[in-house]
C-alpha cells in the first residue's frame, strides 16, 4: 500500500469546540441543552465557516497584491448541493471534526443530513458550474464565480396520486443559510428602464448616455469555495435585488402611475425565484430582469477590483476574463460596451477590443427552442441603451460579412443579431459568438455538431474561435465524498492522491481480474445499494432486492432524454414476464429521479406513467419479484449522492445529437455503473475511454437520425411492424395500470404514433431491447461484471473537472496557478 501525505491544516479541537458551542449561544440562542441537532449543524458550519472566510479574504488579497489573471465564471444558476461534508474534505478536517462533535454528544452524519441542498440550479448547466468552482479552487486558477441569490430554489417535488406537485423551496430556512457571508462594502446600484439622452461634453463632442428609470440595489452574499487540501478559497458571489423604496416613480414614468408601480414591484422581486424550465425560453421581463442585473452587478465588480488593484481599464483584458455560461449572461457584453464608452469614455474600436479579448461563451444545447431570443422592444423598453449598442455591433458586424460574402443577403439574415419579422428578435448566441474571442461545445460530438449544424458560417469567418472543452465532474464530491466505501478501497491499493489526480486511477484496471478485489468492489456496491435500499424503505415504504440490477436514470425530465423509451422497456419486460412462459430475466429495479419543468405537460405525464406503472409492477405477486419500479420524489443533489454509488446500470439514452454531454453518465461510470446508452454527447468519449465491451451501446447515430427524419419519419411503420412493441404501446390503452381510469396513460401513446415520435423512441426501440437483453445476460456473469464494473471506474479519470479546467486554462483563459 503506498502512502501518501495530505496538507492538513493544525486543528486545535478544544478551540473548534469553543467556538461551536459560542456559535449556539451567541448565534442561535442555544445552549446545549437546548439545541436541537440542526442548531448543533448551524452552529458547527458556522464555526467552519470562520476558518473559510479568513482564509476567503486572505486569497482575495493575495491575488490582488500580485496582479493575478483570473477568470469570472457567470452564470444564472450554481448547483452547488450541501456544502458542509464536502469543505470538511476540502478542509482535510473530516475526521477531526466528526471527533469534536462526538465529545460534544454529537453524531457528524446526522448533522451533516441537517443541511438543506441549496438547488441554485435547474440541472447539467448549473452543476457544472458548482463542478467547475471546485476544480478552480482545488488547483488554485485564480477565480470568482458570479450567480444570483435566489430567495427560492428550484421547486420540491411532491407526488400525489402519482402526479408531480410543486412547493417552494426556501432553501435558507428561517435561520439563514451558515456559509454566506454578506460584504456590504461590494454593494451595487443596478440601473434599469429609462431613456438614452444625447448631451455635448466639455470638448463639444456629442455623447450618449443611459438615464435609467429605476434602480435597485445589488447586495454581495459570498460563498467559500474551498480549494482541496490546499488552503485557496474562492468566492462564489450571489447577487440580492433589494428594491429601495420610495421609488422615484415620476422620474421613471411619468403620467403612468400604476404601469410604474408595477415595474417596481416587479424590480422588487427580481431574485425571488430561480426559474424551473431547463431547455426552453420564455421570453419574460423579469428573466431579463433577472440576467441584467447579475450581469450589471458581476461587470461592476469585476471592473471595481481591476481599478482598485491599480491597473488601467484599457489593460482590463490582461487581467480578467469572463466566461458567459451559456448565453444567459449576454447582456454582459453590451453591458461592458457601454460603461467603456459612456463612463470611460473610450473609442468605439478600443472599447470593442476589449470585450473581443474579454468574453468566451460555452454553448449547452443545440435544441432550438431553448437557442435564447429576447424581443427587441422589451429589451428597448428596459435596457434601451444596451439595445442601441447591440444595433451598432450588429451594424459593424454585417460589415465583415459583406466583405467575407459580397451580396450574399442570405448568409446576412442568417448572421445577424437581429432576427427579422413581425416582430424582431435579438438573437443571443449570435452576439456571444461575435463579441468574444472563444466559443466552446461541452463535448466532442456535441463542438462538432455546433460547428457544422448551428453557426458553420460563423466557422469560416472566424477560424479557431470555435472549440470544445469536454465537460467534467468533481471527484471529491462525485466519489471521495459520496461513495467513501469505494474510495478507502482505492486509497488501500494506489494511495491517496487520486482525488486530485484522477488519471491515477487506470492503475486499477491491474486489479479488475483480480477476484480478490473484485469481491471487495462488488462487497461495496452491494453495501451502496443497501444504503440506498433502506432509503427507499424509509421514505417510500418501498422494498428492494439489493441481488437485483439497480438500473438507474437520473436527470431533468425531457423528451429528448427519453425516459419513456425506457418506460415503455419496462412495459415490454411486464408483459413478457406475463405472457412469455419462455422468457427470464435477472430481478431488476428501474429506479428513476427527474423534475419536469412545471409547465411541460407531457413531462409531467411521463412522470404520472413511470409512478403508476410503478404502482402496479411492485403489487403484482405474478412477476415474483422480477421487476420492480421506483420514481424517487425531489431529485437533488443529495439524492444523487445516495443513488449514484448505488448503481449497476447508468441509463443515458438520449436521442442522438441531442444530448450536448450530459454529466451524470461520468459520475455514474466513475462509480462502477455500466451505460446503456446512444452515440450522443460525451457518452462518445466514455465508450472511448472504457472500451466497447465495457458499455452498452445501441440506437441510431446522429446522422442516420437526421436522413430518417428528412426523408418522413413514420412511427406507426415500427409499431405495426414489431409485436413486442405493439403489445407495449397498447398496454398503455385501457386501465391496467390506472384502475377506473381508462386511457389516462394514452397521451402519451399518442404523442408516440399520430404525434410522430419527434425523439425517434420507436425507432430505437428493438435495437435498445437487445442491448438490455445484452445486459440482462452479462450481470448473470458475477466476475465479468465485477471486471466491466472495475474497468468503468478505472478508465473515466479524463472525466475529472479537473481536467476540464486545465483545457480552458490552457486553450481560452490563459491563467496561471496561484498557490497559497
Ligand atoms: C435554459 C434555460 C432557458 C431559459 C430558462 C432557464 C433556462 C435554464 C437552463 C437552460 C439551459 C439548458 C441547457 C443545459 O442545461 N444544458 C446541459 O448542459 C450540461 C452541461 O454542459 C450538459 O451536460 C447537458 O448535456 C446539457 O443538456
């Protein structure tokens, strides 16, 4: 065993306890008589709270003095999860502090099950984020994260008779959340309504500038992002809209007194709320809102450090650069324009050059309806100087796309950042990939289809803007964290490092014949999903199998994601278990976890489907125990920290093309799941890493789905023609599953047959039957499994964020490592 050393920071215990049982009286009124297990939480995160932001402050400082490049990470939404297990590990302090609190009378797991998850996040785009901090911080890339501090998370989910219900997630509770620290001293004024006026200057130039109608107020809450073993904290700053009243309400409009009220309670409100829809735009004013204001408070910030370090604002590209996740923080770069041009008072050109060297966008779907478009006339109403700027880009920019395509109207409409028609539309993605000077993919497949499919044109004009950068997934959380039995196995056969050193853990595939360790790996994966059994039993009365294949699907519920090609799969196995005396299978448990957006009707009606199908398969004594189905209510974080370790089966059966990367198939393959899965987003790259015996692989390829769907796609022709999935569909039909309620499963049969399949299910379906049965007989192979299962975890090392972050810093940030 080799053995390794850990910087561990000195912990005086006595010291920790004080300042605990001080944090009880002092913060919450407690003594510890009284305090219940979530004061003796608050008031322990508080106290590690303490060591964080010293050390917070302390980096801040030092990354000042020494003039260091840093990246400003913007996004909407960061799903960071609990955060007090995890600093603990950051720390290099589990173990220490799991001993203080037991002197103290108090069991650490149990605390650490107080924390609410602050789900600051809809899925794949904000986590990554929240992934992407951690690996900043752990590798110690100068960074700050800016997002919003929404007052409500994403919404609880509820079953009630089967159905999704909605609640707010106050995900502060009542005694504020212990690791944000408010800075009062980094508050802005945000802007917002108004109009632009032309005045002289001094040297009788004619200038332009915004005179907003309202303003509110930004306040700065900072979250530790702690570096792994190393010292470097980050911030993760979240953004409060406080509307100060009175509101000048003659100066923002006049005459209109109860339109103007309105727009202020509306100001007023502007981070109340994450919005729930993942992969579709709305278009509302408070989401502009919402993205203007986090821009305006981010770029302020980001421009008051640079001033305030001493250095020029022409230089501000040497310093800092912004990566726009996705293009919610687009407003970003007309945002910059304007205080460079009516604050600075710079050139048009040398204003433009800046943005050009500051801002990179990361594009996360390729679906066209969540392809962002904010109608011009809201944003004139509320951001009328930054429409006039955008106007001026778009102006320059048909320019060069004269000169490149002389005449070429066409490539021009196509170009444009202004979508013509009865009413025009700003085109978001087209303004990112204009005004910075990289644009990446989040996997291969998914760099290339942006490239030849979304912006080709944009490809040509600007040759190399156009990148990838793999996505990636923290192992601290996603397997030291979550899956400690599995990690002490590792740590016992290649040493410690590994967590920030992925790559390390190919050496594993040494031991994947070795039945010794195959019987330690399988001992805990069984354990994992014992854990994860009595879950189950406790909160849903539900009892599983730990024998069976635990078949996991795991993420936002969507059609392109196509949980009902494995619920109809479900329905096939059902009804040849009743009515094939021939046909056997291994038990399985198809476990599920998604949240629909709360206006996606059908989403919605997938969910209903699953649990009433689910209702039945688990009640009927005929499949003796063969199949069981489970839809766990309120996916989260903490949840997937639970399921994943638990997993023999990683489904990511996404329609081809669709699936930018997804991350949830890396974290599931790093804990020793085998994917049954398309040719889509990174699950490419996982094939390639692990091999093709090691994964299931099945479906059409984004091609042939593109000629299939070109040349008339017909559903019904695959219906008609395949017995088993007729008999599937059509169990859908009637009341099986929905006593007394007949048909209230048809719509979704129907959205399959005379609504066309527009994710292609049927089409998949036959190919995915086999590539289940395929599983089906691999899992009755104990040590061929153990060996697949070990050869997943040792072979994903390139999934580590890590690595992410070090392929931004080396092909668009150009940062260097700042160590404490
Ligand atoms: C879009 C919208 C539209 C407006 C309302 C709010 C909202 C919130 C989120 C989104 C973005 C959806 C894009 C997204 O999450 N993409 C996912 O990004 C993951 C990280 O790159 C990637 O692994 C997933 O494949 C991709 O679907």
């Amino acid at each position: 065993m080799m053995q390794t050393q850990t910087k561990v920071p000195t912990f005086d215990k006595a010291a920790f306890q004080a300042s605990v049982e001080q944090h009880l009286l002092v913060t919450y009124a407690q003594t510890p008589a009284t305090a219940t297990s979530r004061h003796w939480y608050l008031a322990m995160s508080r106290a590690l709270a303490d060591i964080s932001t010293g050390n917070l402050i302390e980096t801040e400082q030092q990354l000042s003095d020494q003039s260091c490049r840093s990246v400003n990470y913007l996004s909407l939404e960061f799903l960071i999860g609990r955060l007090t297990g995890n600093n603990l590990i950051s720390l290099g302090l589990y173990e220490q502090v799991s001993g203080a609190m037991a002197a103290l009378g108090q069991n650490l797991t149990d605390l650490l099950e107080e924390e609410r998850d602050p789900a600051l996040g809809n899925g794949g785009l904000g986590r990554l984020a929240a992934c992407f901090m951690d690996s900043l911080a752990a590798q110690e890339f100068p960074a700050v994260g800016y997002g919003l501090h929404y007052e409500y998370g994403l919404f609880r989910q509820s079953f009630d008779h089967g159905r999704q219900m909605e609640a707010p997630d106050a995900w502060r509770g009542q005694e504020g959340y212990p690791w944000e620290v408010l800075r009062p001293e980094l508050n802005q004024k945000v802007g917002l309504y108004g109009h632009v006026e032309v005045y002289t200057d001094d040297a009788g130039a004619e200038r332009r500038r915004w005179v907003p109608g309202m303003q509110v107020d930004g306040n700065a809450w900072d979250l530790p992002i702690i570096g792994y073993q190393n010292n470097s904290v980050y911030p993760l700053r979240l953004w409060e809209c406080r509307a100060p009243a009175p509101f000048d309400l003659a100066l923002f409009n006049d005459g209109d007194y109860i339109a103007a009220q309105q727009a202020a309670i509306q100001a007023g409100s502007v981070t109340k709320v994450l919005y729930p829809n993942d992969n579709h735009e709305q278009g509302k004013t408070l989401r502009l809102m919402q993205q203007y204001f986090h821009c305006a408070c981010s770029v302020a910030d980001i421009l008051r450090r640079h001033l305030a370090a001493g250095h020029a604002i022409e230089d501000l590209a040497k310093l800092e650069t912004i990566q726009l996740n996705d293009t919610h923080p687009t407003i970003a770069i007309p945002e910059l324009m304007r205080i460079l041009l009516d604050e600075h008072f710079m050139s048009w050109d040398d204003a433009w050059s800046v943005c050009n060297s500051v801002f990179a966008y990361t594009n996360h779907t390729l679906l066209p309806e969540a392809l962002e478009t904010w109608s011009e006339s809201l944003i004139a109403n509320l951001l009328p100087r930054h429409l006039e700027i955008i106007f001026e880009i778009n102006h320059r920019f048909m320019d060069l796309v004269e000169a490149k395509w002389p005449g070429n109207d066409e490539v021009k409409r196509k170009l444009s950042v202004i979508q013509e028609g009865n009413q025009r539309m700003v085109r978001m993605a087209n303004l990112c990939v204009i005004g910075g000077y990289a644009v990446n993919g989040v996997a291969a497949l998914h760099s290339e289809l942006v490239k030849r499919d979304l912006f080709p044109e944009f490809d040509a004009l600007y040759p190399g803007k156009l990148q990838n950068v793999t996505n990636g997934v923290t192992p601290r959380r996603w397997l030291k964290f979550c899956n400690p039995a599995l990690s002490a196995l590792i740590d016992e056969k290649i040493g410690t490092d590994w967590p920030a050193k992925l790559e390390q853990l190919s050496s594993l595939a040494d031991f994947a014949d070795d039945a010794e360790f195959q019987h330690a790996f399988m001992a805990v994966k069984k354990a994992n999903k014992q854990r994860l059994a009595d879950w189950v039993a406790d909160n849903m009365g539900i009892t599983l199998n730990t024998d069976a294949i635990f078949d996991v699907q795991i993420k936002r519920l969507h059609e392109y994601k196509r949980q009902h090609l494995n619920l109809v799969h479900i329905l096939s196995l059902y009804h040849r278990l009743l009515n094939d005396p021939k046909f056997d299978m291994q038990p399985r448990v198809f476990i599920f976890a998604a949240k629909a957006a709360p206006g996606y009707a059908l989403a919605k009606d997938i969910i209903f489907a699953i649990n009433k199908v689910a209702d039945k398969v688990n009640n009927d004594s005929r499949l003796a125990g063969k199949l069981k189905v489970v839809f766990i209510p309120d996916y989260r974080v903490s949840l997937a920290e639970i399921i994943i370790p638990a997993a023999d089966v990683s489904e990511q059966i996404s329609t081809a093309g669709k699936e930018a990367s997804g991350t949830g198939n890396m974290k599931l393959a790093l804990n020793g799941a085998l994917t049954v899965g398309t040719m889509d987003g990174a699950n490419v790259e996982i094939r390639e890493e692990v091999g093709d015996d090691n994964i299931f692989i099945f479906g059409l390829l984004v091609d042939e789905v593109m000629e299939l769907v070109q040349t008339g796609y017909q559903p019904t022709r695959y219906y008609e023609s395949d017995s088993l999935l007729k008999a599937s569909l059509d169990l859908l039909l009637g009341d099986t599953f929905t006593p007394g309620e007949p048909d209230a499963l048809a719509g979704i049969r129907h959205n399959l047959l005379e609504g066309g399949d527009p994710y292609l299910v049927l089409a998949d379906f036959a190919d995915y039957v086999t590539a289940q049965e395929r599983i089906d007989h691999a899992y009755r192979d104990k040590a061929g499994w153990a060996r697949k299962a070990i050869l997943n975890t040792a072979l994903v090392g390139k999934f580590s964020s890590d690595r992410s972050i070090r392929d931004y810093v080396e092909n668009i940030w150009q940062l260097k490592a700042v160590k404490r």
